[in-house]
C-alpha cells in the first residue's frame, strides 16, 4: 500500500512538473506575441494613419458630392418603384383578362364538344340507325332473292354432272 502511495505522489510531482514547463512555454509564447504584436501597432501608427487622416480629409472633401449622389439614387429609386407598380397592376390585369379569355375559351370548345356530340347521335339516331336496318333489310331480301333463285338452279343444274361445273 505503501508503494501506491510513493507511485501516486510521484505521478502528482510529474503531472505538477509538465504543467509548470507548459505555464512556462505559454509565457516565453504570449512574450514573443507581444512584441511582435507591439512592432505591428507601432507600424500601423507609422502607415496607417496618415493614410486615415489622407482618407478624412478625402471624405471631408467628398461628403457633398456623395450627398448629392445618395439623394439622386433615393429620386431614381422612388421613380422605379413607381414605375414597377405600374407595370405590375398592368401584367396583373392582363394576366386577369388572360384566365377570364382562357374560361371562355373553354367554355366555347365544351359546348361546341357537346352540340358535336348531340348532332353526332341525333345523325345515329334519325340517319344511320335507319340505314343500317335498311340495309339489314336488303340483305335479307338479297339472301333469300339468291336463296330462292339458286334453288331453281339447282334443279336445272341437276341434269349437268357435278364434274363439267368445275371445268
């Protein structure tokens, strides 16, 4: 138990020692950064602001022309709206008279279908039902015409041996 104890100290004296040496690099670390990061502020004082102040006294110089620009840009965006209402009721009401031509013309070739179709029985009522029991009928009387006069043939045919028909 006693040997736990010395490894679980040592372990403990090991972890404190590495947490030190990483405390350690962190520092010599976050030194080197700051320098580096002091040059760079003392550059950016050097460079960078004359070029500021070159940039106010540029806008200072600028601030009415852009004024001037923003306000004709407002001007010409009121009037595009404007006119973008207006073309939008505009297609909005030919997109209306469209649909309401559409319907229309829908309606027209419905009711045009239907009288097709009600002209189309009435001919197959009134035309060729009657024709087709006409011609039911002239059929029928063909057939029994044929059926009556090849009776008288065969009687006639009667005398004629069977073979010469074929000749």
């Amino acid at each position: 138990m006693d040997n736990w104890l010395i490894v679980f100290v040592a372990l403990t004296a090991v972890a404190i020692l590495m947490q030190a040496g990483i405390l350690a690099g962190m520092y010599i670390a976050l030194r080197k950064t700051s320098a580096k990061v002091e040059s760079l502020a003392e550059e950016v004082k050097t460079k960078v602001l004359p070029t500021a102040e070159l940039a106010h006294s540029m806008m200072s110089e600028l601030r009415p022309k852009i004024e001037t620009v923003v306000d004709n840009v407002s001007v010409s965006t009121t009037v595009l709206r404007t006119q973008m209402e207006r073309v939008d009721a505009t297609l909005t009401d030919i997109i209306d008279r469209t649909r309401l031509q559409v319907i229309r013309a829908d309606e027209f070739v419905n009711s045009t279908m239907d009288k097709l179709e009600e002209t189309r029985e009435a001919v197959q009522r009134t035309v060729v039902s009657p024709v087709r029991h006409i011609s039911g009928l002239m059929h029928g009387l063909t057939a029994g015409l044929e059926a009556f006069f090849s009776r008288k043939r065969e009687r006639n045919s009667a005398t004629v041996p069977q073979d010469e028909m074929f000749i």
